[in-house]
C-alpha cells in the first residue's frame, strides 16, 4: 500500500490507528489553528500590474522572472501544477473626471478592473494570450490539461502582463483588484470558483490612491490636496503636524489615515472576506519598502525625481541599465497585515525578482498544503502513543460548500515508533510527521493521513490545533 500526502489522492499505507474518538481542541484554553486542505488543489491568481509611467522595466523584469512562479507551484504540488485560473488586471481606473495634469487619466482610458487579454509587443512568438479574459490551466480525469493559451504556461502570462507605462499615475491597485473580484465586469465571470482559493499578487512602485469618491476628489483644486502625486500622500497619513501641500516637510509620528478622502485598506480586506473566507486567500505584494518611514512613524516631502514636491523614495536600484525607485507602500503595507502569514512583501527595488515568485509559490503551496502553521502547543495528549501527539482534530468533509457538508472525524493512528504509524488498525487515521524540507512554516510540521481508499471527489480536510 502508498501512503500520501494530504491533497492529491491521498495514496494509501499501512498503518494503524486506535479506535477512540479524539477529544475536541478547547479554543477558549489555547487559541486553535485552523485549516482547510483540499484534496485537489484549485487555486484563482489575480496579478495587479502598475501601468503607469515608471514601471516598464519593472514589467519587463516580472515577466522574466515568471517561469520562477510556474517552476515553484510545479515542483512544489506533490501532484505537480493545480488547477489554475490566472488573471491580469492594471492599476488604472476611471476617476470619473479629467486631470489636466495627468492626461493618462482620462476617464475614458480607466480600465476599471477588466482582466486583460491583449497579445502584446514582448509577447513570444510561440505563444500567445488566452482565448477567453484570464487562463485557464486544469487538469484532466484521463490525464493532460485543458488549456485555452498556446504554448507554456511561463511564456503565457508575460504575453498578457506587460500592460506598458501609459497608464495612469494616481495608481489604484487595491480598487482595481475590488473592481476585477465584485461582478460589475460581466466580461470576467467565471475567474472565481467556489471551491478555489484565492491568490492576490500587486506589482507597483508608489502607493495605493484608492479614492472613496473619485469625481470628487480629483475635482479637488491643488490648493486643497496638493499637485500631482502629492494629491494622494497628503490623504495617506495623520501625523503629529498637519501636511502642507504646498511646501517640504518632515513629519513625525506618523500612520496611516482612515478618514481621509481616500478609501481606508482595511475595507479592501473586509471587501475581499464577502467574496473569499480568509483562511482560503493569500496576498503578495512588490512594491516600495514601507519600513523606511512608516514603521519609525516619520514620513518625507521634498524635491523628487519626477516632481517638485512628493514623497520620498524609500529604495532604489537598476534594471538592465536604468534607474529605478519605489515610494513607500504604507497603505498596501497597512492591507497586506490583514493576511498575517497568508501575506507576503518583496521589494520593487531589485534587479532580479526571481526569488520573489519563487517565495509567491511557495506562499501558495503552504496556503492549501498540510503543513501546519502558527505556534503550536507541543503538549504531548497522548502519552500511550510514541511520540508527541499534539491537540489536534482532523475531518474529512465533504461537499464543504454544500448547504449540508458531511464531516467525518478522522482519529489518530497508532505508532510503532515517532515516524512511523503502526501496522493494521483502522483507516482513515492521521498523523503528524517533522518535514521541514517541504514545510517551510514555522512549526516544519506536516498533516498526513493514512487510507485504504481515496476520500470522495470534492472532499477537504479539516484540521484544528491548539495553540501555545
């Protein structure tokens, strides 16, 4: 017999398991994690691509590096590449009005969340965009895929991802991710399934300027918000000292603002919650290091590169040959902390960002892998069983998005020794295996289940742990 594990087709061992039921994990003692593990990974990436003035190369160099993201969930899948839906959007939305300042920012140029298809100029010749509005990559019953591009995956995505840099510079990328995700694009149906986790990843080198209400705020005169990029960092902090939009300043113990005229990140969190549990969402984000300034509480106007008068950059570096900055990212940094360890930073401010989707995929991988996460109690439950039994409660659960789930708990197993289940006994049973290679958590922990048979199409694992 095979023993596997967890979401692929749980391949069978021998081993054994006791006949009692396992006790209920007391969250209101410990704190308990919890996880659902699909059986058959799905997973529904959406990348959000600044298009606006500064980031081509930086496009340039996400599309080079992708094959990175692709070899990472490739390798990483015990049963190779989950079943994929990968969409693309830009930054750029309709603000409902003209600013002369910025003419990129026309109303009629604001894509408005709608994923993009468009075969581009970079595009390799033996490839080519997808024939619907976003990937699809699925496997097949009888074996192969089903895929609507041509070609690789890896070439497919850059084909599709390098939107240019005639976008606009009021960069909107959490709105733009709400835009794609809340059903007001009939074009993109079909991008999100039910039973599919959730994959968020934002490329940009200046912060967020979601607008509540854009008509009106971009109406407003310079007098009032300041020009240019200044009309969305004046909006971004509360500091001790008010900011000009007129004049340099530094300023002092300093957060990120929720009630100015800009849409506070904490409601794209609760917004992404009415279309995905958290617990089934990751976030990743490239962009500017918000720790040079927002995290000692001080943030920086002055001169800038492009500007009279703008926030500081907070990094810096060279692409094939060509300057590049990031400003700091402190309202998506203030979004991605929603995530905990579901979120993840890299600096825009590198030459190379291949380690950066290779960390995305492994951010997936531990997201529907049964690698447990989260300071777990290493209480030992079970003295009679070699090894430490952890407080742990496993289900299968079928059907987990029907009105009527049925869920079976699944007991321990047996041991002969702390790696190896015992022979005969009942199945299913779990187990909890050290196998810090693959599980690159904090615990290095790994949920395996032992079975006769394949669990029933549809089915996810459920697993509960008390915590430290």
């Amino acid at each position: 017999m095979l023993r596997a594990i967890l979401f692929a087709s749980l391949l069978s061992c021998v081993a054994g398991c006791p006949d009692r039921s396992i006790a209920k994990v007391d969250p209101e003692q410990s704190g308990a994690f919890t996880k659902n593990i699909p059986i058959s990974a799905e997973i529904d990436i959406l990348f959000v691509i600044d298009n606006s003035g500064s980031t081509k190369q930086k496009q340039t160099l996400f599309a080079r590096n992708f094959e990175q993201f692709v070899t990472a969930i490739d390798t990483k899948f015990p049963q190779g590449r989950p079943n994929l839906h990968i969409g693309v959007v830009s930054s750029t939305i309709d603000l409902g009005v003209n600013v002369p300042s910025a003419p990129a920012c026309h109303p009629a140029v604001g894509e408005n969340g709608l994923l993009q298809n468009t075969r581009r100029p970079q595009c390799d010749p033996a490839s080519g965009p997808p024939t619907g509005r976003f990937i699809e990559d699925i496997a097949l019953p009888t074996g192969g895929r089903r895929t609507n591009y041509p070609g690789e995956l890896s070439k497919a995505l850059p084909c599709i991802a390098q939107l240019g840099d005639t976008g606009c510079g009021f960069e909107s990328p959490l709105e733009a991710m709400k835009r794609a995700l809340d059903g007001s694009n009939p074009q993109n149906a079909g991008f999100l399934r039910e039973d599919a986790f959730l994959a968020v990843v934002i490329l940009t080198d200046e912060d967020d300027c979601s607008a509540k209400k854009p008509t009106e705020f971009f109406s407003l005169p310079t007098s009032m918000v300041g020009p240019d990029d200044m009309r969305c960092s004046s909006q971004a902090f509360l500091c001790d000292q008010p900011i000009s939009t007129s004049a340099p300043g530094d300023y002092t113990n300093c957060r990120v603002r929720t009630d100015s005229y800009l849409t506070a990140p904490s409601a794209y969190a609760e917004f992404l919650a009415t279309v995905k549990d958290p617990s089934r969402t990751v976030v990743a984000l490239i962009a500017g290091d918000p720790k040079s300034d927002i995290s000692f509480g001080r943030v920086v106007f002055d001169a800038t590169v492009s500007q009279p008068l703008g926030l500081l950059p907070s990094c810096n570096t060279t692409i094939d040959g060509n300057p590049q900055i990031g400003r700091p990212a402190n309202r998506l940094a203030a979004f991605l902390g929603t995530y905990g360890n579901r979120g993840l930073f890299r600096t825009v401010c590198q030459a190379d960002y291949s380690q950066a989707l290779a960390d995305i995929g492994q951010l997936l991988f531990n997201a529907v892998s049964p690698c447990l996460e989260g300071e777990l109690s290493t209480r030992d439950v079970d003295d009679r069983n070699p090894g430490t039994q952890l407080d742990c409660e496993v289900s299968d659960v079928v059907d987990p998005f029907a009105a009527h789930p049925i869920e079976t708990q699944i007991p321990r197993c047996a041991m002969a020794d702390a790696t190896t289940p015992a022979a005969g006994g009942t199945r299913p049973c779990y187990w909890i295996a050290s196998n810090p290679a693959a599980c690159t958590t904090a615990t290095g922990l790994e949920l395996r289940v032992e079975r006769t048979s394949p669990p029933a199409a549809g089915t996810e694992l459920r697993v509960s742990c008390a915590l430290e």
